[in-house]
C-alpha cells in the first residue's frame, strides 16, 4: 500500500486526480470516453447503460492483496446499446487501452427501461386516438387529454406479443387538476406501447367499464394540507449536531468508520454496491464480505383479472434502482452531519449525466450498546451505540423504496428497507366487490394485494473466500420426556444442515425453528468455540413466492422461488433474473434457475461461493396507506457468530462505568436535560 | 371532565394534591396505609407485594366515559404477605374505606422472590460448610470464600422438595479480584435453600467435577478497558437536543402527544402497564386499547443434565420486572430531553421504598414518515417522522432487558425489546465437548442454548371493547395455472380464521404465510374498504416452545405453547403462569391453560376478549456475547389496519413539499449540514 499511497500523493502534488479505485464506478470522463470509442466503429445506437464492468474477482484479489506488486485492474466499461430495428448490442470497452474488447448482437431480448424511455410514452398516449376513444368512453373528454397521464410500465411478459419488440403497457390516470394526485383517479384499460415505432399497437379493455372516479381529490401536499386545516404545530424541533464532526474518514470511495473499511459502489442497476468490507480486530484486519447488493425485485400483484397479471414488475432489472434513484436533500432525507456521492450514468443520446447526492452517508445514535448493572452492588456500565447509514432513495412510479445499510459498532451488518410512497391503483365501480383481491382504500380507488419480494445478493469472505453455507434450526433433542437422556425434556441445540451443492443448495423459511443461515469458513476454527467463524443471516420477513408453481410470475422469477439459493462464484453472475430482464418469458427461467440447472453438482462446501437471499412482505393495502403511505419498514441482519473471541465493541467508551471496589468513570451526556412538560392543568 | 377539571384545579388552589386517577400505581403514602390497616388486624408479616389492585373493568369504563357523574372506583391495595412458617396470604385493602375487603390464607404457592430475598442467599452461602467443602474440592480455599458470588434463583421446580417450603437454587460464581466479572468463574454445584430456616438444605453436586477457572478475567468495566490499551478515540459525538423542549404534555400520569392520550403505570411484576390508550382522529377520540403490558416470560435453558432443567426463570412472575428495574440516568439510558417517573414500592418490613426514574419517556426522530417523487415533474413531499418512547429496563441476575413502548405518528404501537447483560454460564473441563447443549464462550466458561420468551397481553378495545381475533394468512388463490379463474397462476388473498371460543383459540406462527393476527371491531366497518376497523400484531420473533410437550417448561409454562391465546375477558386474568408462579408444578398447568380449560366453549367472537402473544428468540451463545453482550434487538408491530379512512399523519409538518404547478413548502431542517470528514491523503 505504500508505493499506492505515494502514488496517490504524488498525484495530488502534480495536480493529477489520482488513478481510480478499481471498484470506483465509471465516471463522466470515463463514460464519455466509451461512447467515443464506441462510436468510431458503430453508429446510430443509442445507450441504455455504461457501467463499470467489474474487475474479474481473481485479479482483483490479487490486486487488494499487493497493489503495489499486482497489475492495477483495467477499467473496462460494461455497455448496453440499443441499434436500429431494436437490435440489442452488449460490448466491453477497454479504457485503459481504449479499444472496444468485446461486441455481440444479443438477440431475442431487451434491455431495461430507463427514465427517458418512461418519459415519452405519455406524450404518445394522450395524443392517441383509440386512448382519447377509450377516455371518452369512460368519461373523459377529448379537451381533457393534457389531464390524462399514465405510469409506462414493462410488459413483463404477454405471449400475444413475445420479446422481439419492445414494449411498455401504460398504467392510466387521470388529474383533474394538475397538482391531484393521479393514484386516486386510476383509469379502467391498459395501452401497449411499442418503444420502436412510437406507436399503442394494442388496448386492453375489461369487459365491465369503470367511468372515471367521481370522488373528490385525495392529495397530501402541503397546499391540500394547509387548504384542509393546516399542519398540527404541536411538534417540537429535535435538533442532531455534531460539533466535533463525524467519525469517518474516507480514502475516495472508501470509508473508515469503527474498525469497518467499505468501498462503496453505485451502479444503474443495483444502486449501492458495498465492496471488499473488512473490520479491523485489533490490528488484524479481516475479510468479512467481498459484495454485498441488492440484485433484483419482483413486486407480483395478486389480482387474477387479466391484464392485472402483468403487474410483476422487477423493479432492479426492467428500471434499475440506480437510475430512478433520488437526488437527496440535506435535512430531510437524512439529517446531522452528511456525506453524499453523486452517481453518473450515460443518456440515450450518449452524454453523461449525474444524479447530485445519489448516496447519503451519515451517523446516527443507536440507542444502548450494552448494559450491565450488578444487582449486589449496582456496579454498573452502559455504553451507548452510533451506527453508519450507507442510503439511497428510488422511487419505482408510484413507490419508494429506501435502502439503508448499516454497520454496528458490534460487527453486525444490517439491510433496513422501508417502503413509502403511493399504491398502485386500479378503477373500480360503486359497490364493486374486490373479491379478496384488493382493496377499496377510498371510493372508487382498488389498490391490488401485492409482494414486494428483493433479492439480496451476498459475497461471503468470512477470513478468506473458502466457505460454506448452513441452514440452522431451532430444534429438540433426542430422548423422550422422561428418559435417562432428556428427563426434563428440555435438551435443545442448533441443528445443521450443509447446503454442499448448487442443486441441493435451496432452503425455504421456518419462523417456527428460528431459522438462519450461517456462512462460515470451515478452514478458520473460533479458538474458543472451536467452531467455524461464521457470520449469520438472520432474516425474519421471508414470505414464501405466492404466484403459483408454473404460472408466469413463478417462471420469471425463478430467484424467488425460495429463500436461499447458494452458487459456486462466477464472475458473470450478478443478476438473479438475468442480464436482460423485461419480457423474458420464463422458459427456461434466466438466472438463478439457469445457472444451478447448468451444473447442479457443483459443489458449494468450502469454496468460493455466493449467497442468494429472497426476502420481502406480503402487502394488503388498506386506507392508512392512500393517499401516500406512511413508510414500512422491514430488515435483516448478518451477524458475526464465532467470529470474534470476544464482544469486539468493548473499547467504545462507556458513558459511566463504575465498580465494587470504588472506581467510576463518567462521560454522561451533559446535553441531556430533564424535559418539562407542559401540564395540562396548568396552562 | 369539567367537573373533574375543577376538583383538581380546587385541589390545586387548596394546596392538597389531586386525587390520583384511578389506574395510578400506589403512592408511597398510599403503601404505607395499606400496610398500616394490615398491621392493626395481623402480625408477624413481612411483605412480599403491595400494589394497585386495579379497578375493575366494567367500573373503570364506565368511570372512563363519565367522571363527572359516575363513582370514582376506589383506591385498593392488593397484598401479597407471608407470614410465619412460610404462611402465605393474599388481600385487598379499601384504602378509602380503610379497611381489608378480602384476606385469605393460601395454601400450597409460593410468591416471587424479591431483591431482598436474593441478598439473604449469598451470604448464607459463605458461611455453609457444605459449600465451603464443596468450594475446597474445586480448588477454593476457606480464606477465599468471599469471592464466592451466587445468582439465587427460584428453583423453578424440583419434585425432590415440592412446594411447600420455599427454596432458592444458588448458581455458584467466583471473583479472583472484587472487580473480576464472575460469569467466567462458575462453580460446577449448586446449593438449595430454604428461606423459612434460612440454611442450605440440599447440595447438586454433578458426577465429574470441574475445577474453578484458571483463565484469566473477561472483564468490560471501564478500568479493565483502560488497563488493556484504553477506549478508542475516533467516536465523535452526536449531540440531540431540543431547544423548544418536548412535544409532550402529561396529566399526571396520562401522557399526550401527536393524538395519543395513555396512562402511564407501573407495577412490581409487569413494570410498565399503559391503559386506555386512544387515538385522536381529527376531533374523535377513539379507543384503541385498553391495556397492554409484557405479562409474563419464561427464559428454558436447552441442556438435559441435571440440574439444569430447572433453569428456565420466569423472570416477570418469578421475580417481578418492575422489581427489578433500573434507576435510569439521563444521557446514559436515554439521551435527549427526557421525562422520568419513579416507581413505590413496599419493602419486606413494610416500608415504601422507591426507585427513582425507574420510567424514562423520550422523542426520538425516527427517519423519513412518507416520501413521494413524482417521476415526471419532480414535484416531491418529504416528511420525517417523531416517536414517543416509554421505557424502563430490568436486570435480571445476569440479563439486562431493555423493554421499549414506542409510539408511531401514523397509529402504529411497537414493542421493542433489547436483550443486553451478561449470559448465564456454567463451569467445564479443559477440552470437555459441551455437546451441543452450549458454547464454550471463554475457556472454562459453557454458555448454555436458551430461549427468551415473552408474553404480551393485549387488552383491546378497537372502537370499544366488542373485538374478535383473526388469524390472518396470505393464501394463493384457488384454480390452477391455465384455468380460467387463475390463468397466470398469480391470484392471492389474505385468509382469514375467526378464533371464535377460548379453547380453540390457540393459533402458531408461520413465517412463509406472513402471518399476522387482527383484532377488529365487527360492528364498526372502515367506509372505503367496507372491512372491520382492526389493528394487526406483525410479530416476526416467534420461535416454537423447545422444551418437549409433557416435560417440566412446557407443563409450567402453558402459556408458551402458542403463539397466540385468545380468552373472553376477566378482571382476574392477568398472570398467564398464575399469580404466584415459584414452584408451581406444572400440573394443572396454572393461568392461560387453566382459564381456557374451564371453560373452552366461551365465545371470544364480538365480545370482550384479551389477546396474550407469545414471542421471542432462541439464543445460541457464541463468543461475541461475552463478556458482556451487545445488544440484540426483538420488536413487534401493532398496526392499524382498515381503522383509519386515510394516513392519518398527513398533517405532520412536512420537511419539503413542492408541486406541479410551482408552489412549495421548505421547512428543511438547517441544523444539518454536508460532512467533511478527513481524506486519509490529507493528514
Ligand atoms: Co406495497
Ligand atoms: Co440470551
């Protein structure tokens, strides 16, 4: 690291920017350059993503290992572009020694949908005859079209019209002013959208019609507020400062916080990508995860009325979490003292763009540590917790979805997700019953039941990249109620499941055992446990997949059909639902389903190995979720287990501390203040 | 209220203090009456328990509804004393009439073991020559035996000694220095003993014997830190504060803020019990619960060997969690602006003595409330959200319980519990195999597997007290994959099973169903949704009971045997493993099974009805959780569901808000600002 560091400040010296970190996302100046070298040998495409194609693994290990002995890692552009015809290319692009190393026509498939293509359709829509027919059908009149938006969605999959041309199906609204909220005035037919000719080649129309919603408007920002009443002005300030500011140090993309060392990432497709995570153990700093993301989404609807079974968008690979993510405010997405990252992505046209404040990093107090009072003495000691949050905001038409990760003081890892923004609507008639299948959240408005399931992708590195992946149970022991060896009945024990091959690698959830998962390194023994060191998935919210078994949802996302998938690393696996995501049809399931199917015996017992994890909830609206609804949240930790001899949080300074024989140490808040209510009486 | 409004405000003028409202603990004033009415009529007691005997249902709703014109219910003591040879009797004091209404010998029980009770033990302990021999055959000398420490515990239940005579289990410790933590010096015997002779009876002394520890102290007081290299100093602060003060207001002890109104008590066993909690729905004020309370745990260790089977504590009846609570200190257990209420209890000599700040209530921010983008435009609202936290913490011998009612802006309640303290441990061989039933945490120092489960009791009063209790699964919809009904396979619904009459109420988690539970009001139905107003227990920590069906934990613990009971309401029922819990066989199992068992075929349908929830986390130790655990988190939801006609916290004061037609909204808070932490580079 020493010739890298020189490196760096000699850079700095010259006033040269110093080279990026390999794991660095592709920045403008890099993604400009692809597209110039793309364009020398291929024109007339236009793009629909430039992303850093990652170093392999094994080079890049090497890399971290030595840096000042290793080849530094090509930067090399991973590219989508889109030709005439809609012929789909996928290329790499050297930076390093600026040449194009590898181009393909990809046939049969389509690449996501990004915000600019979202962005057109409803211009075409309004401007439609069949849509201003259909409108007027329905009660919407022809001068009313500039009142008619629509959220395009992919088309998932519709086998009248397969994958080989590009589609969107436009979910209908309408505004009867243009600051309503559209989600309460959801339109009753469906427009099919076709990205190649700019055309609606098709309308679904149900064969009971829904005139447009007649209620008044449902809306929640701060004008319809302030117009309703006004805000409660009972609401004190709480005020987060940090005087002496923050704990973190970063090293370009690489933060230092609490014996944590994290590259952080940001792509497209995944959002945050967290890279090469060790946490230092008193001076031995250990490989803890190689990469941690989300990889994909499904959000099946649970309505069976065609063409409601289209609503299953994947939301990672159909728009990409990066590219509809938000640019985020100071003090209100986040608040105290922050760090943000930009992110930059290519347009259709080829030039780049960045997304200001795409990722926000910040502290925050976690409340207790750890706590013992001794009840002979009241000998005492708590320590109070911070915890780092690594975020990002996107919003998926009508949803959000905000993703935190953070890291403990105490080496745990946790993925929070909450879920805000608005149903998904659909019209309904006075006195329409929604069968079970959704619910009337206000008059005329039916928002569907619904899963929002994720896939987390996780790259163990428990102390190196060998390791094993364990199912545990909760469960009894042996020996009936009354015999020599459980007489009590009481005997107890973690039981172990080896998932030791691709094909038999699948687990599903068992809230009644507890189950976790234990990713562990068999070749690493706890000195004290002589057990693997391990770090453990505790997750609780693992709904099972409810589409069906061969229906359409069960066949294209494949990564959901259990709770855990375990591979044998490959450097091409990334997405669990394949590369190229929007209408596949499921047969066969890309991914996850493709991969294991290839080689089911590959064995996944210490070796280099990945851990898929599908998680989510299952969501029946009711009205406290409309007109925006409050934020859900949802979370799962990886937890260290055996991987540590001792609680490595110990050396975070107490606030008091006091013992038997007299000592005591006292660094209490002195900000806390004893709170004054008012009472009631005497106002 | 007027009326009642005035008497205070007289009372006030008047210099005597308002009467307390009739759900208010017993004063110290109050303890000391009733112990004083006792004493004219019976000697020769020491108490064991003096606390509000609450007023009866039916009185106190109707009190509730119309002070003005309505009884206030009496203030009555509820006595729990015990009298030579161990008598035990149990009463209730009028302590406005000043007179005992009700005192009566029990037979066969034993009452909790107080604090006072456990100090007895050790230095008996000391002084017993079995146990100064048993401490020598370990490798204690009798000039050590004042660094022998012991954890009294009840004994649970030994069918060697029964129930008559009142007995503790001594769980044997060693400090090499006054400041060593004990936990990594467990002796391998355990003395019983009697508390009416105050002498060691019995001594468990297992087959092979373990020496005392060589290994060196696991110490985390602050000394010891600073010994081995000092705390770390790269945490830098986090400052709250909140310049306007609390958004709070209290009449005694009922607290209002953000449309909750609660009373805030808290007794010996339960510690915080909340009543009548109501929600005020612009200008309505609506019942929702009308108590809720952690009513009982039970903590089944998983080893077989005796005499480990008896430690499975229930440390609410068996102890009492009020008790045992924690004299909180301001910026150490909370930071911020904080309120604390004390908690009066009696002594054994018939003292009131007092905990102060044993209830600490706090706001915290608590992250983003709802956000929605408008993809097209940008138009965005962003509102962050408060919580009302109401908090003790309890240390239970070794374990610190951290129990947190927290209080959401959108009608949310949680429950978070965080387990912290210290494990339990027990003594083994150098190279002993610890079999599965614990983990070897330090050398010498076995960790045994356990599980921690609690049992909440909600009384719920959703729109009134007519509720009835759904189990509620998300199902797949029926009709195969290809059929007309279920084309694509995606149909699903919530199923609903009506737990109708006591005895066939009993209902068990399932993860991959998401399962969840509502209680709702039949007679009140939401107008959009057309559904019952409900609330939903998302609860997600539910493992099964582990100890075996007919074994000593699954016949004392009854209530552990699912995750869900449902009985029609009695004023009597609060202690699901009964009221005097130590020493109870098992046989009839007492509280919840002994409830329904009496009268399975009681309709809990549209009636009165107290739904007692069961959950937890089964802990296998690992090294991390010593010597001193960081805290493990555990939290459930009660969400309003089809109760409110919209997101009820839409009029919270949003950060940002801006709209398509150009208006916004920008109460950002400008405390925050952009970090600037230190590049590595430039040091
Ligand atoms: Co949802
Ligand atoms: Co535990």
């Amino acid at each position: 690291m020493v010739l890298e560091r020189l490196k760096q400040v000699a850079s700095h010296v010259t006033g040269q920017s110093p080279p990026p970190h390999p794991f660095d996302p592709l920045s403008e100046v890099e993604i400009e350059k692809a597209v110039a070298i793309i364009r020398k040998e291929h024109d007339g495409l236009f793009f629909n993503a430039i992303t850093l194609w990652e170093p392999r693994k094994s080079e890049m290990m090497k890399w971290v290992a030595d840096p000042d002995h290793t080849p530094r890692p090509h930067r090399i552009a991973d590219v989508v572009a889109i030709g005439r015809g809609s012929k789909v290319y996928d290329g790499h692009v050297d930076l390093n020694e600026e040449k194009i190393v590898h181009w393909e026509l990809t046939e049969g498939v389509q690449p996501l949908i990004t915000m600019e293509d979202l962005q057109i359709v409803e211009t075409i829509v309004r401007k439609d005859p069949k849509v201003i027919e259909q409108c007027g059908l329905i009660g919407i009149p022809p001068e009313d079209m500039h009142k008619v938006y629509c959220d395009p969605w992919t088309i998932g999959y519709d086998e009248r019209f397969g994958s080989n041309i590009r589609l969107q199906q436009a979910l209908m609204y309408f505004r009867p002013h243009v600051d309503d909220s559209q989600y309460s005035y959801p339109l009753d037919f469906c427009p099919i959208f076709n990205a190649d000719t700019q055309e609606i080649i098709h309308i679904d129309v149900p064969k009971v019609r829904r005139p447009v919603n007649k209620a008044p408007p449902n809306n929640y920002h701060a004008a319809a507020i302030e117009a309703e009443g006004g805000f409660r002005t009972d609401i004190k300030p709480i005020e987060i400062t940090q005087p002496e500011g923050v704990s973190f140090t970063m090293e370009g993309r690489i933060i230092n916080w609490q014996n944590w060392r994290v590259h952080v990432g940001f792509n497209y497709r995944e959002g945050i990508v967290l890279s090469n995570i060790t946490f230092n153990d008193k001076g031995n700093v250990r490989p803890v995860f190689w990469r941690l993301s989300l990889a994909e989404m499904v959000v099946p609807y649970g309505n069976p009325e065609h063409p409601h079974h289209r609503k299953h968008a994947f939301d990672l690979g159909e728009y990409g979490g990066g590219y509809m993510t938000n640019s985020l405010s100071l003090g209100c997405d986040c608040k105290g003292a922050i760090y943000y990252m930009d992110a930059a992505f290519v347009n259709r046209a080829g030039a780049a763009t960045t997304i200001k404040n795409a990722i926000c990093i910040h502290e925050e107090d976690a409340g207790i540590l750890f706590k013992h009072t001794d009840f002979r003495d009241d000998s005492v000691t708590v320590t109070r917790a911070h915890k780092l949050v690594i975020s990002h905001i996107f919003t998926a038409a009508n949803y959000e979805y905000c993703v935190y990760w953070i890291f403990h003081q105490d080496g745990t890892v946790q993925l929070e997700i909450k879920l805000t923004g608005i149903l998904n609507t659909y019209a309904m008639n006075p006195g329409e019953d929604p069968q079970g299948w959704g619910t009337e959240v206000y008059p005329g408005v039916n928002a569907h039941n619904h899963q929002h399931l994720f896939c987390l992708r996780v790259d163990p590195n428990i102390d190196g990249p060998s390791n094993t992946v364990f199912e545990v149970d909760a469960a009894r022991g042996p020996g009936e109620v009354g015999s020599a060896e459980n007489k009590y009945g009481n005997a107890f024990y973690a039981k172990k499941k080896k998932l030791a091959t691709q094909g038999s690698s699948m687990s599903d959830y068992n809230g009644a055992t507890s189950r976790t998962w234990e990713m562990c390194n068999p070749n690493k023994i706890n000195p004290y446990s002589h057990k693997p060191v391990s770090y453990k998935l505790v997750s609780r919210e693992v709904p099972e997949l409810l589409p069906k078994e061969g229906g359409l949802v069960w066949k294209r996302a494949g990564f959901a059909r259990h709770a855990i998938h375990v591979t044998k690393y490959d450097d091409a696996q990334i997405h669990p639902a394949g590369r190229h995501v929007p209408q596949t049809s499921g047969v066969p399931s890309m991914g996850l389903p493709a991969w294991i199917a290839a080689d089911p015996d590959a064995s996944t017992d210490n070796t280099d190995v990945v851990l898929w994890h599908t998680f989510g909830i299952t969501h029946f609206p009711s009205p406290e979720d409309f007109p925006v609804m409050p934020a859900e949240p949802m979370t799962l930790l990886l937890r260290p287990r055996n991987f540590f001899t001792r609680n490595p949080c110990l050396d975070v300074p107490p606030s008091y501390s006091s013992y038997p024989s007299g000592g005591k140490w006292d660094k209490t808040d002195r900000k806390s203040v004893s709170a004054k209510p008012k009472d009631c009486c005497s106002k």
